[in-house]
C-alpha cells in the first residue's frame, strides 16, 4: 500500500482524475444542488443543498465567461464535475464538458460524479461531449441497479470508478465492492466520512463520533485501512483513501497555491499556504494620480505598484508600503493577506 500527503493511501494505479486533483490542478465544477438520494450523510452546505444553481471552485455561475476565467487563473489541466448530481441536469452538465474540452482541448481530463443509474443513451452522450471518468456514488437507493450502468460506461469506453464514504466497521462491504467494480475494470475511492454542519446531527443519532481534533468520523479511517491490507493481496484491485484532512488542507492548499502562483501580481507574495500578500494603501484623492506621484517621488518601479478599482485603493509590495507609512502620515497603509479566488477574501488586514 503506498501513503501519500496527510494519511491518504492508495493499492494500483490511480485514477487520472485523482491524480490531478492531488495536484492541484482540477478546477471544481458544481454543476447544480439537486439531488435524489437524500443520503443522511450528505456534507452539502445549506447554501448548495437542493439549490440549482451552479458553483465553479468557489464562485457562483453566472456566465461560462467566469467558469473559464477560473479555469485559466488556476492554469487548470482538468475538471471535477459535481454536484447534488449532475446527471440530473444532464443538459447543463453536457454543455460545460463541451465548453472545457473546446476551449482547453482533448487533453484536458474531465471526471464526473453521479448517483444516477444512466441508460447507454447518457452515457454516450456523455462520452461524445468528451467525458473522460464517471464516478458513481453507490447509495441505499441505486445500490443494486447501478451495477449495470457500471458495465455500460465502461463498455463505451470511460474509465469508470465507484466513490463512497467508508463507513466504521464495514470493511466486508468495502471489500465486496472494491472486488466487484475491479472485476468489471473501474475503481474504488475511499472517502473518510466526515461531520459537516448539515449532517452532524444525523450522524451523531446513528452513533457515530468525532475522531480526535478533526471532523472525521472515528473509525472511518480504521475501516478503510484495514479493507485495503486484505485487498492488497488481490491482483487488479484499485482503491484510493482519501482522508478527511487532505481534502480539508491539502486539496484546497494544493488548488489554493497553483491558483496564486499563476495569478500573482509582481508585488504580491504567495506564501506557503497559497495565500496572497501585499501591501496595501487607502487614500482620499484621486487614486491614479496618487499611483504617479509616489512612483515620481520615491521612485518606485511602476509595475510594483496599481490601482485595485474593485477595491478602491493602492497595491504594492509589503517593504515598499512599509516604506512609504514612514514618510505620508496623511495616507492609511496595511499589510494584507487574501485568498487567490475570485472573491478575494482577506484573511489578514495589519494597519502599518
Ligand atoms: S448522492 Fe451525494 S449529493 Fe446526493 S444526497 Fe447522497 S451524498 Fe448528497
């Protein structure tokens, strides 16, 4: 069995999308809140459960303008379409595949998650609009039927995988499905069950607790890890754990860190948690003409210095506005910390 970062394990190759997802590199397409299954389980949030609306990373849809643009400020190389299910808005989804693959071409990786037991009429227009790996989420509901639609996406040619949440003491059923789906050539992905806030109280009923300090549920882990050595022995068998942590801290930092590498102005840092900084200044006066007079005054590289019209002020590296703080009592100047994303959130604000 080979470990990866924060506890995640894997047995044989893994899945192309999982490997980019690692990376950092998947932009995160939520295609739409609806979903069927109703499992007691489910991590949405209030703000996505059952609401169509569609998220790209963490930015709500408006136009497919903004799904690129997210896409090309990450330096994405691929896409994890999600939801709710997204088979469920089948159209949409259809459309967002075609979107990705003709502007970013074949070679962009698109993977998908469903619970829906699709007919071959789906599948193959899932595979014409250029999907390249269909996960399904075995639920109580689809548990029995969704084997069929298993055999026919790979029939058609997908790389096919089975995602579900590793239940404390299951290991008899992970290892049944790890042994079923790789006898018809997909994979199995692990996830460490989790508390969120939408299902805490659903699983606290059923019995489950807290593992030490994080959100995941105790023995989820145990499980999982135990399911695998009795799998490892097995020829052809593929399953990837995947801990509650990395998808927490290392999924998000991994996409976080690529995002800002790509996107980071000549003054600002990004730092170990891809996060980035700067130097920040407030004025009451006309912002461009603040911009060329502190660059002809105190001659300051012109690309090190701009003006943020979203934001109403002055951007520059953290040393040069500490500088100027010295000098022009009658201007405000902070050190800030925000998130690469499109919303832009401050994490940090120090008044200098
Ligand atoms: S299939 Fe997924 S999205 Fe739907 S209810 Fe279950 S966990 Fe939630």
């Amino acid at each position: 069995m080979h470990t990866t970062r924060e506890g995640n394990a894997y047995i044989g190759r893994l899945a192309r999308g999982c490997e980019l997802c690692m990376q950092g590199a998947k932009l995160v397409l939520f295609v739409t809140g609806l979903c069927r299954e109703g499992c007691y389980y489910c991590p949405l949030s209030e703000k996505r459960r059952g609401k169509d609306v569609a998220w790209v990373n963490e930015r709500l849809v408006k136009s497919d303008a903004e799904v690129i643009a997210e896409a090309l400020r990450m330096r994405a190389e691929g896409a994890g379409i999600t939801g709710g299910d997204p088979a469920l808005k089948l159209k949409r989804t259809l459309h967002y595949i075609q979107l990705l693959k003709a502007k970013f071409g074949e070679e962009f990786h698109i993977h998908m998650y469903t619970a829906t037991c699709l007919d071959e009429g789906e599948l193959q227009k899932l595979k014409s609009a250029g999907l390249d790996e269909l996960r399904f989420h075995i639920t109580q509901k689809n548990r029995t039927q969704v084997w069929e639609s298993i055999r026919r996406a790979k029939r058609i040619g997908l790389e096919v995988g089975v995602e579900i949440p590793a239940f404390p003491d299951r290991e008899e059923e992970i290892v049944e499905i790890a042994t079923r789906v790789a006898s018809l050539g997909g994979f199995l992905n692990l996830n460490e069950l989790e508390f969120s806030d939408t299902n805490a109280q659903a699983l606290r009923s059923r019995g489950f607790s807290l593992r030490g300090d994080s959100y995941a549920v105790a023995g989820s882990r145990e499980a999982a890890l135990k399911a695998m050595e009795r799998l490892e022995k097995l020829a052809d068998v593929r399953v990837h754990f995947c801990t509650s942590r990395y998808k927490d801290a290392g999924q998000l930092r991994q996409r976080l860190l690529r995002t800002a590498l790509a996107s980071a102005k000549p003054y600002e840092e990004v730092t170990e948690e891809g996060l980035l900084l700067k130097g920040v200044v407030y004025a009451d006066e006309d912002l461009e003409r603040l911009r060329m007079r502190l660059v002809r005054e105190f001659d300051i590289p012109p690309h090190l210095i701009a003006v943020d019209k979203e934001k109403q002020r002055l951007e520059t590296t953290q040393q040069i506005a500490r500088e100027l703080a010295k000098y022009l009592k009658e201007l405000r100047f902070y050190i800030v910390e925000e998130y690469p994303t499109a919303d832009r959130l401050e994490t940090e604000v120090v008044p200098l």
